[in-house]
C-alpha cells in the first residue's frame, strides 16, 4: 500500500466527525435536545484541518487513498488497478473530491479491511492523540 494505515485512520476519523455534525439550529423543533446535537459552524476547523492534511500528501498517498476508498465503495477489488485508475484519471483536487463523498470514513474504513488491515487499531491510536 502507497499510504501507511495511520494516515488512513486519520482521515476515517476526521470524517466520522464530520459526518456527525448537523447544520446549524438556531431555532430547535420541540424535539431536539441542545446538549445533544452537535454544530457545523464556519469557525469549526475540522473539515479545514482535514483538507489540508489531505492536500498535504504526496500524490501516491492521494491515489492511494482514493484507491481504498474505491474499494471500500466496491468500485474496484484489486488495489493496483485502483490505484493506477486514481492516478491517472485524477481531475480534481482530491481532497475536494474525497470530502464531498457521503460515508467517507465508511468506504476507507471498508476498503482497508477488505485489503486486510484491521482499521481499529489505528482508529483508536489517533482518538487518543486528539
């Protein structure tokens, strides 16, 4: 693999979280609970944070996490073909490309189990980190 299993498990992270947010709720239905629901918010830098450590990796880390989000998604079963696929029809920055995927963190997460790494491990390393 082109991309080591902890760059891996923090973009998995960061996007769990922010697939966690909610958009703003300045006026709450009865049912919604204020300590509860989590705020997206422009001074929230989590997704800025997260397309800049995508940005920040090499192009091989790039095509490789786009190849295990691709068999994460199914889209491939063989990682080399996935990621030479990545690397050469790459036509958007990929961090825009990758945040504007619904289930990211899922995709990632599957497509590393698939490869036979067992993402917990790593996912757990970096909880403790943050």
């Amino acid at each position: 693999m082109d991309i080591s299993p902890n760059k891996v498990a923090f973009v998995i992270v960061r996007a769990r979280e922010l697939g966690a947010k909610v958009g703003r709720w300045d006026t709450p239905s009865d049912d919604a609970d204020a300590d509860t629901i989590l705020e997206s918010r422009s001074s929230d830098g989590t997704e800025r944070e997260l397309a800049s450590f995508i940005r920040g990796l090499n192009d091989d880390e790039k095509s490789a996490l786009v190849a295990i989000m691709w068999i994460g998604r199914e889209t491939f079963d063989d990682y080399d073909e996935a990621f030479e696929t990545a690397k050469t029809e790459a036509t958007a920055p990929t961090d825009r490309y990758l945040l504007g995927i619904p289930l990211l963190s899922d995709y990632l997460e599957s497509g590393l189990e698939t490869l036979g790494i067992d993402p917990s491990e790593f996912e757990d390393e970096i909880y403790r980190k943050l």
